[in-house]
C-alpha cells in the first residue's frame, strides 16, 4: 500500500526540520531519539529507522585483553625501553 503525507518545514538555528506523523513512527517503529537514514535515488527521498550498530568487539574480549595487559603490563614497557 501506498501513500503520501504532507508535512511543512520549518526552520530552526541552521537547521530545517519537519515532524513525522503518529503512523509513520509506528510503521517505522520509531520512538523520539532513534537515528533515522535518508536513502536518495533518482530524486526519491527514503525514509528508514538506521540499523543499529553492534559493537566491533565485545565487552569480554576488552575486559580480557585489558587484564592481559594489566599482568604483562612490565614485560611490554621492557620491550619498549630496549
């Protein structure tokens, strides 16, 4: 299904904004804060929730790593200091 929704613009410091409609944050399962993507094809503007980004490494692994790091902590400033 498909259909078109007018909206106004509006300024706001050096910024244009608009609102988006109850419906549309529902369809889109957006609660006030998400991050939102702009996709431009072919002058079609779309409007998506943006993927949320996963973490590159995982708390674990850090937590590990950092006690590696903490019991060689000597070991690594005497490589440095040769």
């Amino acid at each position: 299904m498909m259909y078109a929704l007018k909206r106004s613009t509006r300024k706001s410091g050096h910024s244009v904004i608009t609102t988006l409609p109850p419906d549309i944050m529902s369809k889109l399962e957006l609660v006030s804060g998400d991050n939102v993507e702009f996709v431009i094809k072919d002058n079609v503007v779309e409007l998506r929730k943006a993927a949320e980004k996963k973490e590159a490494v995982s708390q674990d692994f850090l937590k590990m790593a950092e006690e590696v790091l903490d019991e060689y902590d000597q070991a690594f400033r005497g490589l440095v200091d040769r």
